[in-house]
C-alpha cells in the first residue's frame, strides 16, 4: 500500500509541474507581447498583456515586473510600488527592482523606503553609480546635505570617471547654495562626460 501511495504521490507532483510549466509558458506568450508594444510606444496595451502574464502564472516575477513599471508610466503610482515589491517577492535577486522600487517610493514621498531600497542596491552593485547616486539624491532631498556629499564623495573615489555622480555632488551644492562648488564639480562631470565620449 505504501509504495502505490508513494507512486501516487510522485503521478501528482508530476503532474503539477507539467501545469506550472504551461502556466508559465502562457504567461511568457503574454510578457513576450507586452514587451513588444512597450517598445512600440504603447504603455497602457503592454501594461493588459502584463497583467494577463500575470494571470496566467502568478509566480511569474518578470511580468510582474514589467506590469509594476506600465503601471508607474501611467502615473499609477501606489499600485506599481505594491507590484514592484510583488516581484520582488518573487525574484529577490533582482537588483534592478531596487532601483525601481525605491524610485516610485520617493515619487510618493516615501524617503525612508527609498533610502533602504537604494542601501539594498548598493550592496547588491557595489561598482554601479545608480545607487550612489539615487541615496545621494535622496538624502538631499530629505534635508540630510552632508551625508548626501559624502555618500557621492564616496563614490567618487570608487568611480573617478562616472559623469552623473559628478554631476548629482554638483547639485546637491547648488541646492544648498555653495555655487562656487558646485561649478567646480559641474566642469568635473563634464570632462567625465567627454573622456566617456572618446572612450566609446
């Protein structure tokens, strides 16, 4: 009896995956479309291909994702913030969802979460500007000027050549009125900009 359960057991779980897997086949068939008139230009149909992804396989991280970002375009930013964080669920080894989470949380004024989102990202990419760059701005934003400049000095000194980090420690001085500074750090970003140019 225990061994024809056990062959049971094993005929179900089969069978399950074999309905994940079309589920998740389906919901590729759907993303692949989204992404498609995404690059047409039309945002609201990818964002219905999206969510039909997402139908089709609720597990589904990439559509998820893709939805989060259709809904953040349309300006529906409460229901993107809590699809980006649905994929993230999902794919926590997605750093661009750092990125993107912490984005729309500080389009809705949530600096808090914009901040961790921004750390989380910086550890997970520790040579990428993106981060550097988005909590240096944060943190500006939030009042916090010193520790904006030295978030972005920091990363200054790992990445010398990186124009928008030049350019983002050139603006938190300008907004803190250290002009003279700040024209310092804009011509930075500009030789960055042109030693990038040549470089390509």
């Amino acid at each position: 009896v225990d061994a024809r359960l056990q062959a049971i057991d094993k005929l179900e779980a089969l069978v399950g995956e074999v309905v994940r897997e079309k589920a998740r086949h389906r919901s590729n068939i759907a993303l692949k479309r989204a992404v498609r008139v995404w690059r047409e230009g039309d945002i609201v149909k990818a964002g219905q291909w999206a969510l039909k992804a997402t139908d089709a396989d609720p597990d589904n991280s990439k559509a998820f994702h893709v939805l989060a970002m259709a809904l953040e375009r349309m300006g529906h930013l409460h229901k993107a913030l809590v699809t980006y964080e649905r994929a993230f669920e999902l794919d926590p080894e997605d750093p661009e969802l750092l990125i993107n989470l912490g984005l729309t949380a500080w389009k809705l004024k949530l600096t808090d979460g914009a901040t961790r989102m921004f750390q989380l990202y910086i550890a997970a990419c520790p040579d990428s500007p993106l981060g550097y760059n988005n909590l240096g701005s944060v943190q500006s934003d939030m009042g916090q000027t010193e520790v904006a400049i030295e978030t972005l000095r920091a990363a200054l000194l790992r990445m010398p050549d990186q124009a928008i980090l030049w350019n983002s420690l050139a603006t938190v001085l300008a907004e803190n009125s250290r002009a003279d500074e700040s024209l310092i750090f804009y011509e930075e970003a500009a030789r960055a900009k042109r030693g990038s140019s040549r470089a390509a």
